[in-house]
C-alpha cells in the first residue's frame, strides 16, 4: 500500500494539514487543546494502521 505514490502523496498532504492545525490550535486558542489531543490520537491511529507505528 505504502509503495503507491499517489497514497504517500496524499498521506504527506494530509500530515501537512494536520500540522497546521495544530500550530493554528497552538497559537490561538488553548482552551481547545483537548480537541487538539483527539486529533493527535486520530493521527497516531491512522499513522498506525498504515504501519508507521507500532
């Protein structure tokens, strides 16, 4: 699966996004961070189930 360019392309995209958020959450409003959290374990889940992580 991770051997096909268009799905790292689009995994990479995405991680850009995601990192984006992040900073935008970071930066602006810290009453939010346990959103922020649940987008963390959403990541790692997925970063999981493509192998990326143990």
């Amino acid at each position: 699966l991770l051997d096909n360019e268009s799905v790292q392309q689009d995994l990479s995209k995405k991680l850009d996004d995601y990192l984006l958020d992040v900073e935008k959450r970071i930066n602006g409003d810290f009453r939010d961070s346990s959103k922020a959290l649940e987008i963390d374990e959403k990541l790692k889940d997925r970063l999981r189930g493509l192998g990326y992580l143990e």
